[in-house]
C-alpha cells in the first residue's frame, strides 16, 4: 500500500516537475525573443498633381522685327531678280549690264556703334544680296547702294547707307554680312555678294526697287 503511494508522489511529482520545466522554457523563450521596435506608418503624400500652365516662348527681338509690314514687304523681295543697265551711267565704259539679287533681309532697330548703339528712327533693313555681270567685259560692279533704291506705297523713296555711316561700319566690323562695298573685277557671269542696309518706316509695306541710274 505504501509502495503505490510513494509510486503516485513520485510519478505526481515528475508531472509537476515536467509542467515547471516546461512553464520555465516557455517563459524563457519568450523573454529571448527579440522585439523590434515600432516603426509608425507613413502614408504616402501625393505629390503636387497640378500641371502648370503652358509657358509660351516670347518672340525674341529677330522673330518680332520680323513680323514688321517693312521687313514683311522687303522680304517679299527675296529671290527677284533685276537687270539694270548701268551703261555709260558710272564713268566705267566697261560697265553695263548688272543682275540684282536679294538673298536676305534681316529686320534691326539697334545696331553696336564704336562707342554708343546706334538707333534706328523707323528700322534698319540688312539687305544681302548678289550682283551678276550680266555685260559682255570684265568690270567691277559697284555696291548695290549706288544703283538701287526702295521706293514704298507712299512714294518715299529710300536710299542705302553709305560706307561712312556708322552702320555700315559696325556690320562691316562684325563680318556677318560680307564685305560692305565694290566687286573685285568680274568677268561676264560671275556673282558677287555683299550688304547694303536702308533705313525706312516701321509699317512702310509694298516695296519697289529703283534703279537710281536710270
């Protein structure tokens, strides 16, 4: 009787041990666990969704002088061909047929003088162009100034700068336009170009040229 007893506290303890041990390992487990910390939420922020406007490109100074009635009318010119007969009308036998050219026209209200800019009373017109012997000698060709002219719809004829203006000379200086001035001696077809500028209204419209020697 006394066995079985001791058999049931014995094997009563081993239980109670076995449930300690168990309690004790769990509670261990649980205290070896590493915790992170709490990392908070962040929702994310929409960014700005709004389009801004469109930006639209202010004309610079070349796009709006080019929109001018006087530079609109000179450009129409581009391209025309004109013969003049200058015979006997420059003091050079060899010279008479000349073809006139404009190749460019560029619009300008202010140019670089030596010292001060130079401002144009309406605008400046940059005429490029090219000059042909069109004659059957050798000649050289004076600058396109000498024998031609703008005339507008109010019959105000324009006539080119000459090679003591100050405009002149400051394209001239800046060597964008070509030499300002006379064609070395060409043989019947050959080209010459160069630049003369006149200075007109800004809404001068519909020009002509003129020969100035006829």
């Amino acid at each position: 009787m006394k066995t079985k007893l001791y058999l049931y506290l014995y094997l009563h303890f081993q239980r109670l041990l076995v449930a300690a041990l168990l309690l004790g390992l769990g509670l261990t487990a649980c205290s070896d666990e590493t915790v992170s910390p709490a990392v908070p939420t962040i929702t994310p922020q929409k960014t700005c969704c709004t389009v801004p406007p469109e930006i639209r490109a202010t004309p610079g100074p070349t796009t709006a002088l080019a929109a001018l009635p006087a530079v609109v009318a000179a450009t129409a010119l581009v391209e025309k061909s004109v013969t003049y007969d200058l015979t006997g009308k420059s003091g050079t036998e060899s010279l008479s047929k000349v073809g006139f050219t404009i190749k460019k026209v560029e619009g300008m209200t202010e140019m670089m003088g030596s010292s001060n800019p130079i401002t144009a009373n309406g605008i400046f017109l940059v005429v490029q162009y090219e000059v042909r012997n069109e004659g059957d000698n050798p000649t050289i060709i004076p600058t396109a100034g000498y024998f031609v002219g703008l005339k507008d719809a109010n019959d105000r004829l324009h006539i080119a700068k000459t090679s003591t203006d100050p405009e002149v000379l400051s394209l001239n200086a800046e060597g964008n336009y070509g030499n300002f001035g006379s064609s070395s001696v060409l043989v019947p077809g050959a080209t010459f170009r160069s630049f003369v500028i006149y200075e007109v209204p800004k809404a001068a419209t519909s020009f002509q040229l003129v020969n100035l020697r006829s």
